[in-house]
C-alpha cells in the first residue's frame, strides 16, 4: 500500500492505483471524458488534469507515490480543466437539442459539471455516413477520445474504426459500409457523446401503427426485458414482463408476441441439427448462427469456415418468417397487410432483417427492428405510464416460452438452453438439474463436457469477436477440441448489444445476466422441447424438425 494525501486527506491505497482511482477511494470524484471503467488509460482528453507536488498532471494516468500530494479543484486546476473542455467544445457542434444522446451525454454532462459558461465555437461540418443500415457515425461530433476505436479494435478486433493525423476516421476514409465493420453497434455504447449512435426509425414505426391498413405485431427479443427498465426510470430486470407487454400495447401494437417463443424453435431445429452432424458425420464443430454481428463476422473474415455454421435462421428471422406465413394462415390474416416489428438489444439486427436470404415468407420477413432505446424513446414519447398499467399477456400461437429461451439473451444461454433439450432427446431420461453453470457467466470464453449416454459431447462458448476470432483460428488450424460452439457477437451476449441502454459497462451487463437467470428460474417450464406452442407449430404446419417446410422457411445458407 502506498499513502498519498488528497485535498489534505490521507488516503492509503494499492500501489499500482493512479491518482484518479485514489481520489475516488478518498470520495473525490475526477471528471473526465476519455476514460471508461472498461477500457485503457488514453490521455486524450485531458480534463482529468489535476496538481501532484504542484505540477499539473493527468489523474487517469498519473501512479501513485509515496507521499504524493494532490490537490483536485484549486482555481489552477479548474482553469486547466475548463481549457481542455473548452478546446473540444469549440469544434463540436451545438445541436444538443436535435441529437440521439441529448440528456444522455458525456460532453453535456461534463460541461455542467465544470460551469463552463461560455466558450469560443467554431464547429466542425463534416458529412454523416448513413451507408449502413445499422449504425450512423456523424464525424463532426467525435471528441477524439478513442474509445470507439479500441473497442472495434482490440475487443472486437474488426478494425473498421482508426486514429490517424489525430481524427478518429473509417478505414481509408471509406463509407463504414465498405469497410469490414460488421454493425455491432459496440462503438455506439463505447461514445460518449452522439458521434455514434444506432439508425433510429421511430418514425416508421409511427406511420405503420397510424396506418389502419396495417396490422402491426412485435416480438421482443430475449435480452430486450431486463434492460428495458434502465430506459425507463427503474432498476435494471425490475419491469415485468406482463406490464411490459400492457406497455406495447399502449403504444398500438396489435399484436404482441415473444421471439423466446422462436427461441425454443430454433433450439428443437439446432439440437436436431446437431445430432443428424454427429449422427452422420456432417460439419463439426457446429457453430451457432444466431447473433447477426457474428454472422457479419463470419462472412467477413473466414468465409471458408461458413459450413461449421448452423443453418438455423436466427429467432428473429424465424419469426419473421412464420408471423407471415403460419400465423396468418391460422388468423385468416391477409400477410401483405402485416407490419412485423422485431424489439432487438442489437443493431447488426437491423441489417439482418434487410438481407436478400430473409424474404421467405413471399415479403420482407421483419420489416422494422428497434432497438431498446429506440423503445425507452418511444414509451417517453407516448407518455406510457407504467405504474398504472395492469399486465396483459402475450398473444397466443407465438407467444408461450420456456426459461431456456429466456436464457438466450446471456452469454451460454443458447448452448445451455440447446443442452437441456439434447440431454433428454438422447437419453430417453430427464433432467433432474437443468442449470448448466459451466457456460453461464459474462467471461469471454467457457468449455464444458456433456455425457449423452456415453457420447461425450465438448462444447464451448465464446463472446466477443476477439473470443470468436481465437475460435475461429482454431478450427482454421484443425485443432478445435469441440463439437458444438455458441458464438455471441457482444461482450456478455446479447444483454450487452449495440442497441441497448447507455451506459453498457460490464458492471451493467453483469447485472442484466443476474436478471436474465432470475427470470428462468421462476418460469414454471424451462426446457424448449415442453413450450405447448411450439409443439402445436409442428403437429398444425412444420410436421418435423428439419423437414420441408422447416428448411423452406427456419434455414438458410450463408455464401461468402
Ligand atoms: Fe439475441 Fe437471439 S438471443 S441474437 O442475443 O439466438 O439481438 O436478446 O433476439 O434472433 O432469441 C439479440 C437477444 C435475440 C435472435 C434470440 C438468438
Ligand atoms: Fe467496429 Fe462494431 Fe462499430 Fe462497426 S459497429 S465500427 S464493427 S465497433
């Protein structure tokens, strides 16, 4: 331990802390706009600058010592620190009122705190790039602290974002569609102001329910629940899911449905795919191809490994599928009037629903994805007050779901959810302890054994692209150990997505995990194969797994 003095206050603290994580054990908390609990120290910004024996240093990177003495608010320091800001600000643009992160904005915030009152403004104007479907990066508004850059680089480790002369730019300069950006939206949650953010379309989904033509239906996906309370006001996992829905309702949706009910689909579809791979020799190790940053990823940078992919469809694009076809077929429902709206925590989810392979309802399958705070947006917009909401259920047909589904939304829930269901398939016997704990968790990687009546399956889990790619490289060597692999784009899986609520710190996300497995344990049927909809789907229209009309419509296939 090493004794420093801040503000005339001893503090004994370890060795290697900086100054700025010695202030914050002292109850002195130092502004700045680069750094991130998550991410490295990067000096970018320098409004963390405070005194250290009497020299102006910055406090994010700055190392304790012996004796240090550090004065963090003398009129010295907050003049140094109002410079900073103030260079940053000059050429930001002042459109607060008009931008995504308004309110909920670092560089606001900060300017708040330091009582800048007045400033030279001479702002940059430089042109949007909407070329992606998924993210909007708006260069004029980049502060340069280089949190976007390490997070597409050294976690992701895709490398369409860089610093180079001192902006942070695209890859050559090029449109982000061009470059091997994959849509993960992690740049997103890593901003600090509004430089980058997801494509919002409120507004298509305002046309769709003012329009009495349509018929407008959602599914929500499984990570959306437990995050959708911090857009609201509440604690994270502590808006139920019924009240929830009665929420959606408000809002005009006609019909409210649950992609965990497609969840438990693909898990009946997945698990049969598995087995016929094992059973047959087919492609292993099986990779999941749920997560559509991963799927980006995939085609991007090992398109010669596409046929270790499932060829599940994802949930979402299997309920996109079926909401068009099964479902309206069952309500005497003409498809070309249903407006399907998918409720993500993700923006690569935006993308996928635009490819060419997702139309085999005869119509785009999905036709809006909004993220969950484009949701937080719209429930504030509408005013939907939900202390006075009475829960209402979910639609019938396609809207019962197990706790594996639910599970889905966390890293390990596929493959846990996938493992509960093969057990019993291949065994005969059941389940006596459904919890997989050896896949659950937020680290990057995790491996388990699984004994299917004396075939001992090894499975494995990775999130994050930099986990992935380690994954990858190993099937690329011929050296990967495992027969089936679960691959989730998002550090933490899909309850830390690009689209979800900001902040994402790991700390959130941790917390947002710890409420996806509350919710399974308190749901009376948790394995997919017992969901009553799901087996009604196959005894009325899919007949099988993997039979014709599952391949028509739940499977796809990927070319590079
Ligand atoms: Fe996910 Fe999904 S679990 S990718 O993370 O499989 O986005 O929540 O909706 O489709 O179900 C995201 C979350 C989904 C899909 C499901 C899968
Ligand atoms: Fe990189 Fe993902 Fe952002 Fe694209 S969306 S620039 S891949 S972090």
């Amino acid at each position: 331990m090493v004794s420093v003095v801040i503000n005339g206050s001893k503090v004994d603290v370890p060795e290697d802390f900086t100054v700025m994580q010695a202030a914050a054990q002292a109850g002195f908390m130092i502004p700045s706009l680069c750094s991130h609990p998550d991410l490295k120290v990067k000096e970018n910004c320098n409004v963390c600058v405070v005194e250290v024996n009497g020299e102006l240093k910055n406090a994010c990177a700055e190392k304790v010592s012996p004796g240090m003495e550090v004065k963090t608010f003398t009129p010295r320091v907050i003049e140094a620190k109002r410079e900073n800001l103030k260079k940053i600000l000059k050429v930001h643009p002042q459109d607060c009122l008009q931008c995504a992160r308004n309110q909920n904005c670092e560089l606001q915030a900060l300017t708040a705190t330091l009582t800048v009152r007045s400033f030279e403004h001479k702002p940059l104007q430089l042109t949007k790039d909407t070329s992606t479907p998924s993210i909007v990066r708006d260069p004029s508004k980049c502060t340069l602290c280089g949190r976007c850059v390490e997070v597409c680089n050294d976690i992701q480790t895709v490398g369409a974002l860089e610093i180079k002369d001192g902006v942070v730019q695209t890859v050559d300069g090029k449109p982000l569609i061009e470059t091997k950006c994959v849509m993960c939206g992690q740049c997103a949650l890593a901003c600090p102001v509004g430089a980058i953010t997801e494509k919002e379309e409120i507004d298509r989904f305002l046309e769709a329910i003012a329009d009495p033509e349509k018929i407008v239906v959602t599914q929500i996906a499984p990570a959306v629940r437990v995050a959708v309370a911090e857009e609201v006001g509440m604690e994270t996992g502590s808006l139920d899911m019924l009240t929830f829905v009665a929420g959606l309702r408000q809002l005009g949706f006609d019909y409210v449905f649950h992609t965990n009910f497609t969840a438990d689909l693909t898990i009946m579809e997945e698990g049969n795919e598995l087995l016929k791979r094992l059973k047959e020799g087919g492609t292993l190790p099986m990779l999941t191809s749920c997560s559509p940053g991963w799927i980006n990823f995939i085609e991007t940078f090992y398109p010669e490994q596409l046929p270790h992919l499932s060829t599940c469809k994802s949930p979402q694009q299997m309920f996109g599928a079926l909401v068009k076809t099964y479902w309206a077929d069952k309500m005497g429902i003409d498809p070309a009037k249903i407006f399907s709206v998918s409720i993500m925590p993700c923006t690569a989810k935006k993308y996928e629903a635009t490819r060419p392979e997702m139309r085999d309802s005869g119509y785009q399958d999905v036709d809006l994805v909004l993220t969950t705070r484009e949701v937080g947006r719209l429930f504030r917009m509408c005013g939907v007050g939900f202390d006075k909401l009475q829960p209402s259920n979910f639609d019938s047909l396609m809207g019962a779901y197990t706790g594996a589904a639910v599970i889905f939304g966390a890293s390990g829930g596929v493959m846990e959810a996938a493992l509960r269901t093969v057990y019993e398939v291949v065994t005969g016997k059941t389940l006596e302890d459904v919890n997989f704990t050896a896949v659950r968790g937020f680290e990057g990687m995790k491996e388990a054994e699984v004994d299917l009546d004396g075939t001992k399956v090894k499975v494995a889990v990775a999130n994050s692209l930099g986990c992935a790619r380690k994954i990858m490289e190993e099937i690329k060597a011929g050296t990967s150990p495992y027969h089936f692999i679960e691959i989730m784009c998002c550090p933490g899986g899909c309850i830390g997505g690009g689209g979800q609520p900001i902040p994402s710190t790991v700390a959130k996300r941790v917390e947002r995990i710890k409420g996806i497995y509350i919710e399974d344990e308190g749901l009376p049927l948790r394995k997919s194969h017992e969901n009553p909809e799901v087996k009604l789907l196959y005894e009325d229209f899919l007949h099988e797994p993997l039979g014709h009309k599952s391949h028509e419509l739940l499977h796809t296939h990927y070319t590079p």
